[in-house]
C-alpha cells in the first residue's frame, strides 16, 4: 500500500508541475498510458492468486480514482489560469464613456412637407393622400388633357404593365393634380350620405361644405438635372365653392409664403401661363427683399381658376361651384429654405448632408 501512496503522490507531483495542457498530457502517459506505471501495476496482477487479485486490484482501482481526480482538477487549473490571461489581454475599460447611438432625424422634404400640411391646416385645408400608379383618366383626361393632346409632353411620365379599362396603360402620376378629381368625387359622395342621414331625421338638407384640400406626395417624369429629379415632391391645392375667387388665390398662397419662409419681407407676382386644367393661369413667383438671394424672382408654383371641364369631371357644376388650384415643388422650397443649390443631394443618402437637418 506503501507503493501506492508513493505513485499517488508523485502522479500529484508531477500534475502540479505541468504548466501547459501539452505538458500535463504528458505527465498523465506516464502513469494512466498504456505504458504507464498505474497499467503497468494491473498487468502485474495476472500472476496473483484470486484472494490477492480481489485485494490488490480495490487498493489499484482507488490509486487510479485518486490520481484521475488529481489530473481533472490540475486540467481546469491550467484552463482557469488561460482564461484569465484571455481576459485580462481583452479588458475593456469601463470608465470610458459609451458609444452612443447616433441621433436620427427627418429627411429635410419631409420636414418641408410637414411645414406645409401646418400651414395650410392652419387655414382650413384637408391634407389627401392617394396612389401613385394612377390611371390615365385620373391624370390626364379629368384634368382637361385628352389623349395625344399637345400639353401631355409637359408630364413625360413612365407606364407600367398595368392597363385599364380603356386599355391605356397605368402610369406613374407626374402630379398630384388626379387627387383634386378623387377628393372631390369622396366629398360629394359624403355630403351625399348627410343629406340621406339628415332626411332620415327630418331635418333640412344640409348644404355642401367647400371643397379645400392639399394633396403632397411623391411624382415622377423623365427628368434628371441639378434642379430636377426622376421622382420629385408636388404639393396640390384646391378651393371650389360658390364665391372663391383668384383674390381667394392670392391672399392664401402670400400668406402661406411668408408663414413658411418666416418672412414678411416678401413680395409675389402672378405671371400668365398656360395648363391644361385651369383658366386663367398663372406662374406665381416670389422674391425675397433682403438675404442672398434678394432682388431675384423665382418661380415656386403654378396656379389658376380651375377649368370647367375639370370641375365638371369632379361631378360639380361649372355654372355654380367655382374655385382656384395651384401645384408647388416641395424639393424647390426645400432648396431655398436651406440655402441648397443642387436637388440631386437630398436623393444621394449622404448622411454626412442631411445630418444637417436633425
């Protein structure tokens, strides 16, 4: 039994001066590998008597037990010790301050879009939204704008696979004006549903409230400069009732002007045009009285009376309901907001530009 401490004991020894997985591996051979001393002892046991096995074989087995005990707990030893080792070479400084999360913000269109349904819901409008693969009838022919009309080429526009039940293929709207068409057509079928619920109640027939929304969104022609884009930003307006007039026109888009530029240092002219869905028409331009660009004029919007074909096609009476539209570039407002020269930045995604605008 002597002989067995001893093996236990040097087996210890010899795990303990292991510094490496290698080196205990190698310990280990020399008293569990098959050539080692532990086997080496068992083989010994062939020549005993069955008594002697029994004996010799128990105090072995325990010896081996011991010994495998010792090199389980030298192993996670030597794993602890790398571990530590790997964590302190990977020890991260937790006094530092963090890495914050970068702060987003709104895209400068969208800020300007925002601004605009502020304003103008300031003033009584509606804000309308509608789709943008529109039929041909919606943005062009309720507009006063028949097929192969000549002021089509105004709207170069892209079609889709997609063919309506005129067998005109869908396009990709090149306005917003088809929403004047589309809210006007919702709001006659509302006020139709309150004329029902008000006979149902015996009660006088409301009168139809007027027509005042805005439709922004997004548009697209086949247009690509440093003042133009594929897809752009319009914003349409439209007021019909009995008695609105182009003064209507002129007191709400001068006050929508110097309520979005911040500015009553601010001057508007209203230049003959030509569209198709409104007559008389006019440019409107601005110019700015002081700053950088003070003294010129610049175009900002179209306007004018709203055609009687087109109110017809809204399913109003041109004798009775009249009113004005008008169609501005949000994209061009946002450029002269923020002092920017080349349209083609807000679609680039350089965050390094629109972090700017947070």
């Amino acid at each position: 039994m002597n002989e067995l401490d001893s093996l236990a004991a040097d087996a210890q020894t010899a795990f303990a001066q292991a510094t490496t997985p290698a080196e205990l591996e190698n310990a280990k051979a020399l008293f569990l590998g098959k050539s080692g001393r532990v086997t080496a002892l068992m083989k010994g046991m062939a020549a005993l008597s069955v008594e002697e096995k029994k004996s010799l074989g128990a105090a072995i087995n325990v010896t081996k037990q011991s010994i495998e005990t010792a090199l389980t707990e030298r192993r996670q030893a030597l794993a602890d010790a790398e571990l530590q080792i790997q964590l302190k070479a990977e020890a991260l400084d937790v006094s530092l301050p963090g890495r914050a999360r970068g702060q987003g913000g709104l895209h400068p269109v969208s800020l300007t879009l925002e601004r605009i349904e502020q304003i103008f819901a300031s003033m009584g409008f509606d804000v309308a939204d509608g789709p943008e693969i529109e039929s041909d009838w919606h943005s062009f022919t309720s507009l006063n704008n028949p097929p192969n009309h000549p002021a089509r080429s105004m709207q170069d526009t892209f079609y889709v696979d997609i063919k309506g039940d005129d067998g005109i293929p869908y396009n990709l709207r090149p306005h917003t004006s088809p929403m004047q068409v589309r809210f006007a057509h919702q709001h006659i079928k509302k006020h139709a549903e309150a004329v029902k619920v008000a006979a149902a109640a015996g009660l006088p027939e409301p009168g139809m409230p007027e027509v005042r929304v805005i439709a922004p969104g997004r548009t697209y022609r086949v247009d690509s400069d440093a003042t133009h884009s594929p897809m752009f930003h319009q914003c349409e307006g439209l007021w019909l009732g009995e008695n609105v007039s182009f003064k209507d026109l002129k007191v709400v888009f001068t006050s929508f002007c110097r309520t979005f530029f911040e500015s009553d240092d601010l001057a508007l002219r209203f230049r003959p045009s030509f569209f198709p869905f409104t007559e008389p028409s006019a440019e409107i331009d601005i110019q700015f009285q002081s700053g950088p660009l003070a003294g010129r004029w610049l175009e900002v919007a179209g306007s004018g009376q709203v055609h009687p074909n087109v109110v017809r096609n809204m399913g109003l009476d041109p004798e009775k309901y009249i009113g004005f539209a008008f169609g501005m570039g949000p994209d061009r407002l946002t450029m002269l907001r923020y002092g920017v020269n080349d349209l083609r930045l807000f679609f680039d995604g350089d965050v390094r530009f629109l972090s700017q605008f947070r």
